[in-house]
C-alpha cells in the first residue's frame, strides 16, 4: 500500500485519532464521491491531509474541518495558500453546518473518516439537517461519503429483517439511501486500530419523501420499541404516553419485532398510535 509520508503530531488517543494514511483508499474514498468539479466539498477532520490532496484535485471549493490545532501548522505549511482551500479549526459538531450549507453557490457534498467515538453524533446531526433542508424544499446536502467502523456502516445500510437492523437504520431511511461501498483494513491507518473499518455513502433525497405530523414523537417510537428489539410490540408500545387508549385495537399486527418494519410500516403503525 502506497503511504503519506508522515507530517505532523502524533495521533490523540483521547481524540479518537487513527491517521488514515494509504494514499489509494483516500483516492478511492474521493473517486465514491462522484465529485464534479463545480461541487463544494467538505471534510471532516482532514487529520494529516492525505485525502485532502485528492480532493483538492477533484473540487474547485473544499472546506476542511480539523478539531485538533495541534495540526494546524503541518496543514497550512502543506495546503496554506491554495486558492480552493479554506481551512477551519473547530468542532465539526458545533460548526454552523446549516449557514455553511445555505451559502453555498453548488451542490455540498460531504467526506470523512470519522473517529469511532463520535459516529453516532455526526450521523444524528448529518440526520436531522438533511430533513430539515428537504422539508424547506431546497437541499444542497447532496452526499456523505463516510469511513466508519464496519459493524456501524453495516448498521446504517442494513435492510428490515436483520439483527443489525435498528433505530439509526430506520432514522437513516428517512432522509437518505445508503450503500455500503468498501472495507479498509487496519494497517492502512497510524495506529492501526484493532476493527475494519468500512465506507460508506449516504445520498440524501432533494425533498423530504415522508410526511410525519410529528418527528418528534415518531422518533420516540422507533427509540423505545427498539431497546426492547427482541420482544413483539405490543409488549413495549403500553408505555409511550401519547398513544391512544384503544392502542390494542387497531388494524396493525403488533406481534410484529421492531426489526421486521420498514420505514413505511413504522410510519403506518405511528399514524394508528398517534392520538
């Protein structure tokens, strides 16, 4: 395998921080994006840089985002300067995504190798803004080509009927579809972690496809049902406390497991519940 010749500080154990550092899964990962040139492209935690070479070949406007400034100097000797470049050292997670999103003059699409700790709060996040910007009718969050530990990746594409099928699986399907494009072995990062990792890519619908009276209580439904996946619904759904008293009663068959519905179905049964 083909490696970046190291620059920069050693990697953060507390951060999370696995280098990737096999320069043909990073051209790999950048060719999954389907890139044009006139696409804005953001990354997530750029780290040494490695996958930023390729991307600043492929789009004319890429943002990168890198949380430790311990790597701000190794970043900026390398890609300071660069005209399609705009480095920002901050949290992805309190980055105003939705600002950046809104002003950008062509399709966003999204990259990163995603420490393992914080998958779950960037793909909520990534969730959430996707279906806010498809109810506003105008979304611009065209992808997310996102390396992850492969158990997660797996979890995220997974299809009704599985055990990996869950609660993130079914928020996913709301607002993207999913597919699971590659794994990248351990040794291709610095350190090398002790798991595969996996790629995946998320291509988020343009407007919002499902219409839900209310996201909040529907999310609360697949969250509750799906901390009891093993037993049939109609042993769990008793304590949400805003289903209709006559719950048992509808047409629904509640000896279903949460793990057998798909989204429509989750959808049907929250319309039968909602008072």
């Amino acid at each position: 395998m083909p490696k970046q010749r190291v620059v920069g500080p050693r990697p953060m154990k507390e951060l999370g921080q696995h280098f990737l550092a096999d320069e043909e899964t990073a051209s790999n990962i950048v060719q999954a994006m389907n890139l044009r040139w006139e696409d804005r492209s953001l990354e997530i935690g750029p780290g040494r840089g490695v996958m930023l070479r390729f991307l600043l070949k492929q789009s004319h406007k890429v943002t990168a985002i890198e949380l430790d400034a311990r790597l701000k100097r190794s970043l900026e000797m390398t890609f300071g300067g660069h005209p399609g470049l705009d480095l920002v050292f901050d949290d992805f997670l309190k980055f105003d995504l939705l600002s950046y999103i809104d002003s950008a003059d062509s399709p966003v699409k999204l990259v990163g190798n995603i420490p393992y700790n914080l998958s779950a709060p960037i793909l909520i996040r990534l969730f959430d803004l996707s279906g806010e910007l498809q109810r506003r009718g105008n979304n611009a969050l065209k992808s997310a080509t996102l390396m992850l530990q492969k158990e997660v990746a797996a979890r995220i594409c997974a299809r009704p009927g599985g055990r990996i099928y869950g609660g993130i699986t079914v928020q996913r399907s709301l607002v993207a579809d999913a597919e699971l494009l590659f794994t990248v072995p351990p040794e291709s990062f610095i350190p090398s972690p002790k798991i595969t990792s996996a790629v995946i890519r998320l291509d988020f619908f343009s407007q919002h496809k499902h219409d839900i009276a209310d996201l909040g209580y529907f999310k609360d439904l697949v969250r509750h049902v799906f901390l009891q996946r093993r037993k049939m619904i109609k042993n769990t759904i008793g304590g949400l406390h805003w289903i209709q008293p006559d719950w048992k009663d509808i047409e629904f068959d509640l000896t279903k497991r949460p793990e057998e519905l798909s989204l429509e179905k989750f959808i049907e049964l929250f319309n039968k519940l909602k008072t």
